[in-house]
C-alpha cells in the first residue's frame, strides 16, 4: 500500500522565492502554516541577499540561504551552487512558490525526495507534483494551496500571524530619528511609500506632495520611506513638503518596523504594501496600471485601495516604465483629495 503524502514525512523543508520582494513577504505565511502543522520541520527560505535580515527575523523560518540570481549565483554555475548548499542541508521538500524556469531547474537539481510548484510554472515537469494556479485568489492563498497535498496539513481559513522578532538595534536606530515615543504616541505616524519598480504604477509625485502637506496640516507625522533607488523621488517629494525623507537610509527590517509604528501607511501597488501586512498597519494602497484582482491587495484590518475605472486597466501585470498609450489617465485620475479622504476615514480609527 503506497504511504500517504503527508508534512511530517519531511525533516527539512526548502521554500525558493527570488521574486520580487512582496512576493517574497507573501510567502513567509507559507512557512507559518508549515510550522503550525509540523514543528519539528526546519523550514529553509531560499531568496536574494538583500532580505537577509528580514528573513532572519522570522520566527517560524529557520536557516537563510541567499540566493543572488543576477549576481553571485548568476546562469548555471551559480544554481548548481546553490543546490550544492541545498544538499549539503539535506532538504528533503522543496516548496516553489516563484514559477521560474530558474527555480525549477534548482529544485531539480537539489534531487529531493518530494518538490511542489504550480502548473503554470516553468519546466513544471521537474517537479514531483504541481497544484493549480489560481488567478482570482490572493497571492496568500495561491502559495498555501502548495500545501493542500498533505493531508495532514490544517490551512487556515484566516490570515494566519506571522512572527517577527525586531533586534534591539532596530529599536534603537528608530528612536533615533523619532525620539522614544511612548505606544500611543508612536501611533501619529503615517508612512508614505511612494516609489515603484515599475514607472507606471508610480502616482504623481505632486499628489504625493500636497498628501503630505494635508496629513501634515491635519497633526500627522508623514514619513517617506523606500530604497536607494526610491530616494530621488522622495527627496523631491520632501523638498515640497518638508516632510522626513527615510528613503535608502533604513534596512527591510527597519523599514518593515517602521511600518509597524505607523498608524497607517499610504503606498503604490509595491512590496510596502505586503509588508504593512505583515506586521498589521492599516494600508491604502494605489492601483494604477495593475488590479486588485490580480492578487496582490493588502490583508492588513482597516485597509483598502484607491483606483479609478478605465477601459485599458489592466495594462499588464506589473505595468510599464511609461504609459502604452502616452496619457497615464489611470494615475493622472487620482486627485489627491480621494487620497486624503480615504487616508482620513483610515486614520480616524485610530484617534
């Protein structure tokens, strides 16, 4: 009789994300829902260096390894390396929620006994079983569907908390720029994410100004934050509104605290958004060239999104550098008082 698959059939479990980083964050709650059906699992996260520290700090995710696809680990050599890694810990279940062909090869390459992706990936014949994609599900419940084969795994019907353990340094560094703010006090902070791989998904930088000003205006502490390549926009942004630019000068982790420490955060369809999620700040989040339905929503109580109907939305799933059609009518569209209202209806939980 052939043994029934189940999650306790496997000592060392291998999750492999290189995607961008809120689809990386969105399958941290994959390796929470393992650890809830399987504590003696030690849970691998396999992604890029640069969320090394956010990774770390994840409570149910036991052993980082970085896995730098167009740098260090670049084209064949570097997978081969890296599966190399991935044997020598001994993974004995690979988990892919990235459908790469790249991600595929590896989890080949890693020959463990059992391998799950979906059956949109690429090269979904390397692995040892493929589950269904689901375009019209959050990007949560697409990766907790890799684990509906185990018929000993108990997926949740809410969002499951996911754990962070924040270092005293991260602490620190954020009293640093804020002084140590009592709970409450801590509460008046409003992020604001204004940056974007993608051009399009970007609203206008003018709107962001005069948001600023408003929630300045109204006793909020606005705070523009992103990365390095985020900081021009914001330092334009700050200029107009003498606001605090954070932009490249906090870590994922201090970022993802800082978020945590705001009474609400108002962002583009980017990764701040899944990270306010995270950690359960309210969000509102923008949507331009991109849908909701796509998947990618924020999960955090008391959010919601801002976008307007028009005939070409969607464009693309991730949207462009510059608008297909020259005019940006789905950004341009959004006034900043729609912004501020629903900023304002949000934020009045709080107070």
């Amino acid at each position: 009789m052939k043994e029934k698959n189940k999650i306790t059939n496997y000592k060392n479990i291998a999750i492999i994300n290189t995607a961008f980083i809120g689809d990386v964050v969105l399958s941290f709650y994959l390796a929470e829902v393992i650890k809830q059906n399987h504590r003696g699992a030690r849970i691998i996260f396999v992604t890029a260096s640069r969320l090394k520290d956010l990774v770390e700090s994840i409570e149910s995710i036991d052993f980082f390894v970085a896995f730098d696809k167009n740098l260090d680990h670049k084209g064949l050599k570097g997978i081969i390396k890296i599966a190399e890694n991935l044997r020598f810990e001994k993974v004995d279940l690979i988990l892919a929620p990235h459908r790469s062909s790249r991600t595929s090869l590896l989890a080949f390459l890693v020959n463990p006994k059992f391998s799950v992706s979906y059956s949109t990936s690429s090269f979904k014949f390397l692995y040892s079983k493929t589950v269904k994609y689901f375009f019209n599900k959050h990007e949560v419940e697409r990766n907790l569907e890799l684990l509906s084969i185990f018929e000993d795994v108990n997926i949740p019907e809410k969002l499951p908390k996911v754990k962070i353990q924040f270092p005293e340094s991260v602490v620190v560094k954020f009293e640093s720029f804020f002084g140590n703010f009592s709970k409450n006090e801590a509460r008046y902070i409003v992020s604001v994410a204004p940056g974007s791989v993608w051009g399009t998904k970007r609203w206008k930088e003018d709107g962001f100004i005069e948001l600023c000003r408003y929630l300045y205006d109204e006793g909020w502490l606005p705070v523009l934050l992103g990365s390095t390549e985020d900081f021009e926009i914001c330092n334009r942004i700050s200029s107009n509104s003498n606001v605090l630019n954070l932009a490249g000068k906090t870590t994922l982790l201090e970022t993802t605290f800082l978020i945590r420490k705001s009474a609400l955060l108002v962002t583009n369809d980017s990764a701040p958004t899944h990270l306010a999620t995270l950690v359960g700040t309210p969000c509102l989040t923008i949507f331009g060239p991109t849908i909701p339905e796509f998947g990618f929503y924020p999960l955090s109580t008391n959010s919601a999104i801002i976008e307007v109907d028009e005939i070409c939305r969607p464009c693309s799933i991730h949207g462009y550098q510059s608008c297909p059609l020259r005019h940006h009518k789905c950004m341009d569209r959004i006034s900043t008082d729609m912004v501020f209202d629903k900023a304002k209806q949000l934020l009045g939980c709080v107070k």
